[in-house]
C-alpha cells in the first residue's frame, strides 16, 4: 500500500496526551534495554535491535559523542547511546514538546548503559519560536513548513517549538565533548540540509559521520544540494541500510532522485580511503 492511500485510509486524531508503555528487550551483547513506547496511533511499533547497535559501532566508539537531530522517542538515540556508552554523550534534539516526553524518559532509561542528553529544541536559523505544522491534532508527525519548496496539504496542525541556533549550542554547551564528536544523524522532514550548512565548520574540523534523511518531498534540485553540501566537503556517499552494515551501495547525484525516500550515510573521505587501504 503506498504511504498516501495509508495517510488517507487513517481515522482523525483529536488532541490527547496519549501517554507511554515500557518495553523490554533482551540484546545478545548488551543485556536488557529498556525503551518507552509512545501510544500515539499514528506511531509505528519500534524495536530496539543488536544489529542496529553494531552497525553503529562501525563509527561510535565508548567515550564519543554523538548528536540525534530530530530525535523523536528516542527510537534511534537509543542504540546510538548503546554504542557510546555510559562514558560518552548522545545530544538527542526534538522540538515537538509532547513527543519529548517520551524521549526525556527513555534518556533517563538504562542509566548503566547510556548517557542521553535531551532537548526541547528544533536547529534553526536563529533562536526564538517557530511554527511547525504537523498531520494531526495530537502532532505526531511535522516539520517547518515556512522553509519547504513543496506544499504539504496534510500538515493543517500547527505547534510553536522553540528553536537554537545549533552551532551556538554545541559551542557553548558542549565544548568539550565536541573534539570527540563521531556521529550526526539528522531526520528534519526536509530541513536536514539547511541544518547541516548551519553546523558545516563544525562538520569539517571533527569529521564525524553522517547520517542524513533523503525526504519523499525534496525536489530534485533540493536532493542535489544535499548531495554537493556533503561532497564538496570531503564526505563520500552512501545509501544507509539498517542493520549490522549500514553502508550500503555508493551513491552519485542522478542515483539521488530514483528513490522517493531514503537516508544518506556521509563518511569522511579519509576515513574511508584508509578503510580501503
């Protein structure tokens, strides 16, 4: 079933703070991880997996930092943390503030075991409130319409989130951890290019990898300043595949528009040239 007959088939959502289940789950290699559940009905089931762990750990190493922009529940902080850590960080950012409090439980979840450092914030242009514009009324899912090309006729809902200027963040708040920084994901329904050019000095001088969401919306002209932003930067491109190995086949710029969504896996060229070596 296509993703727009499955949008139209759905029963409106009225407003409710739908609240959580915990989750257990059993990894070969890291024990038991606990992991809230968000009871929205718009909200696809999540499990935690060894192998998304151990593809992780390719990049993240004990001790780094990493940072989830976009960070919804914390289905993808999770294993990131898992990978780095009770001695590193993980810098998980959600600006939708219902959202967020599932993803401020599961950062307080498996204290052993991780280390999640949560945040109400959307990486914008400059600090202040900005209106984004979700699917439904108990806002699941959305992003900031203002800055899209495209129209998104679905997205009638709109919630004030309040916004950083990421960089002044990660200077000011977590200069330390930032010489250790291996890993950025980003899944900003459209936005991640921009947040990227925003954090761009910081992305060439510690030279982590990236993972970068491809939205279904981008136009062709969108999908190919992403791709130049990374590549004229130094990054080789990836398709990103779930699971133990994530690079997956190499990607050019008329490889970007044969599939409609997808993520991008941005490794550092020197990086990946000493791995060839």
């Amino acid at each position: 079933m296509s993703l727009s007959r499955l949008i139209k088939r759905r029963d409106k959502v009225p407003f409710a703070q739908w609240g959580d289940e915990l989750k257990h789950f059993e990894l070969p290699v890291d024990g038991r991880v606990d992991y809230a559940r968000w009871l929205h009905p718009y909200e696809m089931t999540k499990s935690i997996h060894q192998s998304e762990v151990e593809g992780l750990r390719h990049f993240i190493k004990p001790g780094d930092f990493a940072i989830d922009i976009g960070a919804h529940t914390g289905d993808t902080t999770l294993p990131m943390a898992l990978a780095a850590g009770k001695t590193g960080c993980v810098l998980a950012l959600e600006p939708n503030p219902y959202v967020y409090e599932v993803l401020k439980k599961n950062a307080q979840l498996n204290p052993e075991k991780t280390n999640i450092v949560p945040q109400c914030l959307a990486a914008t242009e400059y600090d202040g409130n900005f209106v984004f514009h979700y699917t439904d009324a108990s806002y699941c899912n959305g992003g900031f319409r203002s800055q899209q090309l495209w129209p998104l006729f679905r997205r009638q809902h709109a919630l004030t989130v309040r916004g950083r200027v990421l960089a002044n963040l990660l200077e000011q708040d977590f200069a330390e951890w930032l010489p250790r920084l291996t890993y950025v994901k980003v899944d900003a329904e459209g936005y991640d290019c921009a947040i990227l050019k925003s954090i761009l000095p910081i992305l060439v001088e510690t030279r982590p990898v990236i993972r970068t969401e491809v939205f279904r919306k981008l136009l062709a002209s969108e999908r190919r300043d992403l791709f130049d932003l990374l590549a004229d930067n130094g990054f080789d491109l990836f398709r990103y595949e779930e699971g133990a190995q994530p690079r997956g086949i190499p990607m050019t710029r008329d490889k970007l528009t044969a599939e409609k969504h997808f993520d991008l896996l941005a490794l550092p060229r020197e990086r990946d040239l000493a791995k060839a070596a």
